[in-house]
C-alpha cells in the first residue's frame, strides 16, 4: 500500500507542476527543463 501512495503522491507533484507551467512548455517546447524537473521529484531523498 505504501509504494501505491508514493506513486500517487508523485505523479500529483509531476502534473500539478507542468500545469503551473503549461504555458511556457507549450510556447518555448523546453521540454530538457520540464524533465529535469522531473528527474528532481523522482530523485527526491
């Protein structure tokens, strides 16, 4: 149960994040920043 939650926890964290920037992804296509913001939720320790 608790790996499920972890997931779920970070995905929220994922998406709420690209939502608050949706705009500049969309606009600039700077996605290598979308992912490194990614890779630092998912590294997080």
């Amino acid at each position: 149960m608790g790996k499920d939650i972890e997931r779920e926890w970070l995905l929220s964290k994922i998406l709420l994040d690209f939502e608050k920037d949706y705009k500049y992804y969309s606009r600039t296509k700077d996605f290598k920043t979308l992912f490194k913001k990614i890779e630092k939720i998912l590294n997080y320790d």
